[in-house]
C-alpha cells in the first residue's frame, strides 16, 4: 500500500510540531519574569512549564503574566469541577462515604473558581491587590478538598489539585510584584 504524499506531509509537520514543543519545553526560560515568579513557587518546573503554555509568555510583562496566570488557574478550577460532576454521576459503584468526598470537593471546586474569577474581574479594572488572599481563598478550598481523600493511595483528584494550587501560587506572585507587596509569606 502506498503511502500518499498529504499523509507524508501531514506525518512531517506533526513530528515537527512535536520536536518544536519538546524544545521549548526543554529550552531555558527568555523570560526573567518568569523565573523570579516560579523560582517563589513550590514547584518551579510546573511554573515555567504552565507559563510557558501560553505563546504570550516569552514577551509577557507583569501585567500579561498576571492575565496568563489567572486565566490558567480559571481553566484548571473550571476543567476540575466539571470533571469531578462527572465522577459525581459515576460514583454510584463506590459507596456513599466516595460520594461525599466528591461533593465535599465540588462545593470546594466552586469556591475555588468563584474566588479565581473575582481575582480575573479585578485584573479587568487593574487591580492587584486582592491576588494574595484570593489565592489563599482558591488554595484553601483545593486543600480542603484534598483532606477529604487523605488515607487513600490514589486520590482521584491529587493531580489536578496540585497544579491548582501552584497555579494560584503563581498568580498571588504576580498579584505582589505588581503591588510591590512583600514576596516573604508566598
């Protein structure tokens, strides 16, 4: 069977899509935002790689950085709760005691997004300031939802929770840099 030339074509530019996001994964940040922002998170490879999700970051000053990061925890929040709906539908096999962790972190995931949303409508009217403790409010909520699992190997959510959680690290950064606001308690 012989192999068309649009197949090849397609085939090429793929793997070469592929070997240009590898590279920029592995290449050093440009930004030196960026790695003052990541180096006062808990996991700085996360950050550099969240950030650099977003073809903005390479030229991003502060206040795009803030719109990047922001926008990135508003879609892992948002993402999250629609999936842990989705494992409310489905946890009809594992138990009640499941099932309440589940909405325990529902409630959580809706105040966490709610609390990231009001941290976006503030960057709408430039306003910083309120970044640290919405943050610690969205953070808060991820832990709270994390402890309902404690105990078990695999928690369903363990993942997503960690890159919320150092997601909203990354946007009370931003918030405190563009505040002047002191980077001690991050």
């Amino acid at each position: 069977m012989a192999i068309s030339s649009t197949s090849c074509h397609v085939s090429q530019i793929l793997f070469l899509s592929v070997l240009f996001t590898v590279s920029i994964a592995t290449a050093e940040p440009g930004n030196k935002l960026v790695e003052e922002i990541c180096n006062r998170t808990s996991d700085y490879s996360f950050c550099v790689n969240a950030l650099y999700s977003d073809s903005r970051t390479p030229e991003a000053d502060l206040y795009i950085l803030a719109f990047i990061s922001v926008g990135l925890a508003d879609i892992s929040g948002t993402v999250t709760r629609d999936y842990i709906n989705t494992l409310l539908k489905n946890s009809s096999s594992h138990g009640d005691e499941y099932y309440q962790r589940l909405l325990t972190c529902s409630d959580d995931y809706n105040k966490a997004v709610l609390a990231i949303e009001t941290a976006y409508s503030d960057l709408n009217f430039e306003s910083f300031y309120g970044f640290p403790y919405l943050a610690g409010k969205a953070s808060a909520a991820v832990e709270d939802c994390e402890a309902g699992f404690h105990g078990i190997l695999s928690p369903p959510l363990g993942d997503r929770n960690h890159d919320l959680k150092v997601l909203c690290e990354i946007f009370s950064v931003v918030g405190k840099l563009l505040t002047g606001e002191s980077l001690c308690m991050v």
